[in-house]
C-alpha cells in the first residue's frame, strides 16, 4: 500500500513537471500586447504643470517628468522649439523613470518670445509618449519720453524720477518735497552745454535757481554716455548689460540729438536715455526717450 501511494504521487509529480513544462513551450516568450509609455507626473517649478507658463530672462525653468511603461522604458528625449533642436537625451530602463532637467531662459529674450519644451520617453518596443510646456518669456520695461528745462526755463522742470511707466518730472518746490525720488537733473551751462547731472553732482550747485543747498537727499545716481543702438535694446537684461560701471560719473554733458545714457539709481534700476532733441541755453530744452527697468 505504500508502496502504491509512492508511486501514485510520483506520477502527479511527473505529470505537472510534464503539463508546466508544456505550458512554457506553449506560451509566447513576448507578450502580445504591449502598451506604449505614459506621462505619469510632471511638474514645472515643483508645480504639477499646466501646458504654460511666464518666465522672465535669465530664469531657471526647472522640469521633473516620470515615464512608465507596462513592459520596459528604453530611452527619452528633450527638445525645444517645437521639436526641431535636441536639448538633452539619455537612457531609461523598467516601468518608471524619473527625469530631471533645468531649462535656462536665455537673457537676451525678449518680451513675448515663447519656447515650446518637449519630453519623449521610448519603451523597447519604440513606441512613444510626448508632454510639452510652452515658456512664455515676459519682461518689463518702461518706455516713455520726457522733456526737462534749464534753470532759466519757467515752464519745464528740471528734475527727473526715473522710475514709474511714465517717469516724472518736478520744478524746484516739488523737486525739494521729492528729493529721495529724484535720480537726474538737467542744467545747460557754458561749458558743459547740455548736461545730465546726478543731484550729488557738485556742478549743479551752480544753479542757485535749483536751491540744492536745501537738500538733504542727493542721490548719487551712476551714469555714462553708451554708444549702445538704443532701438535694438527690448530687454531688462540688456538694459542691465549696457551699463558699464567702470565708466560711472556724476554727469554726462554735451548732450545732443541721438546721445545716448545709460545710467543706474541708487535702488539698483538701470535704465537708457536717448537724446532726441536740444534747444540750446538756460532757458531751453531737452527731450529724450527713457527705457527704463521697473
Ligand atoms: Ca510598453
């Protein structure tokens, strides 16, 4: 009796070891489906991304993209302009595959320029799956026009705010009441001609009409005439970039039409003066356009 049950479970053993080893000739060793990748996070900034979004100049676009995959992830791809230069590329492998990638908006870009960010992941089987992110390039600057007098003149001020969308412009009392907002001063002297002239300039106290001995605040606004094409400058950066600190003074003169200035606040703001017209003497005129950061 034992006997027979020894060989009773012998031969169930036998014939599973028979039917499993069928069963592995019979299956495919690929499967018959496989699916292609999906996107299963994606974040921009460690926010879950929305398709788009504003970046200034110069910043850091920080992207993180997980593939998977049912089977096996092969590869992945980054590519800007909308697919047409390839920005990185790399190996992947398993059912989950996390990429990192930090996307630098170019300085120079300028306000409005978009930039379409595209990730592929690859399985083995070289099927594919895409996400992309438009980079909206936004930046600011100020662009108006203003005209100053000289001391003489009685219905222009002299004194200039650089900073707002319009800049500002005061006669003497308002200039007093207003001394930490003023970052130039206009004057037209007998040497200097057309001149702009930071209010801790020592040449302005020539004026006695200015009253800057009254003053508490003069701020030492930086500047220096810049041979810079005004026209092609659409840029904060490029504002920046124009200006050149080693050439900093107190004062730019002779001044006329077409001169141009680049110059620095004491907040930090850079902004680019354009001379567009003179009208010569204490009792004249200038008019220049400002680009200005805000
Ligand atoms: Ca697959």
């Amino acid at each position: 009796m034992k006997r027979l049950v020894q060989l009773l479970a012998m031969a169930i053993i036998g014939s599973l070891i028979l039917t499993s080893c069928g069963e592995d000739t019979l299956t495919p060793s690929e499967p018959t489906t496989d699916n292609p990748p999906s996107v299963v996070s994606f974040s921009v900034d460690g926010q879950a991304s929305n398709g788009s979004g504003n970046h200034a100049p110069g910043d850091n676009v920080e992207f993180e993209i997980t593939f998977g995959d049912d089977i096996e992830l092969q590869s992945y791809e980054i590519r800007e302009s909308a697919g047409t230069d390839l920005l990185d590329s790399g190996t992947a492998s398993g059912t989950n595959w996390l990429v990192s990638y930090t996307h630098p908006v170019r300085r120079t870009a300028a306000n409005g320029f978009s930039n379409l960010i595209t990730f592929i992941g690859t399985d083995t089987q070289g099927q594919q799956v895409s996400e992309s992110y438009t980079i909206n390039v936004v930046d600011t600057v100020y662009e108006y026009s203003i005209s100053l007098g000289g001391d003489q003149n009685a219905g222009t001020g002299s004194f200039y705010a650089a900073i707002s969308e319009t800049g500002t412009v005061y006669f003497v009392a308002d200039a007093r009441d207003n001394q930490e907002s003023v970052d130039l001063i206009y004057f037209y002297g007998a040497t200097q001609m057309a001149t702009l002239a930071a209010p801790s300039d020592t040449l302005v106290d020539d004026f006695s009409a200015y009253d800057l001995d009254s003053w508490t605040t003069r701020n030492a606004t930086e500047l220096h005439a810049s041979t810079v094409d005004f026209d092609a400058i659409d840029n904060s950066v490029a504002i920046q970039d124009a200006f050149d600190a080693s050439l900093s003074q107190t004062r730019v003169n002779m001044l006329d039409v077409d001169s141009v200035v680049a110059f620095r606040t004491v907040a930090g703001v850079y902004g680019l003066i354009r001379v567009t017209e003179v009208n010569a003497g204490q009792a004249g005129d200038i008019t220049f356009d400002v680009k200005v950061q805000p």
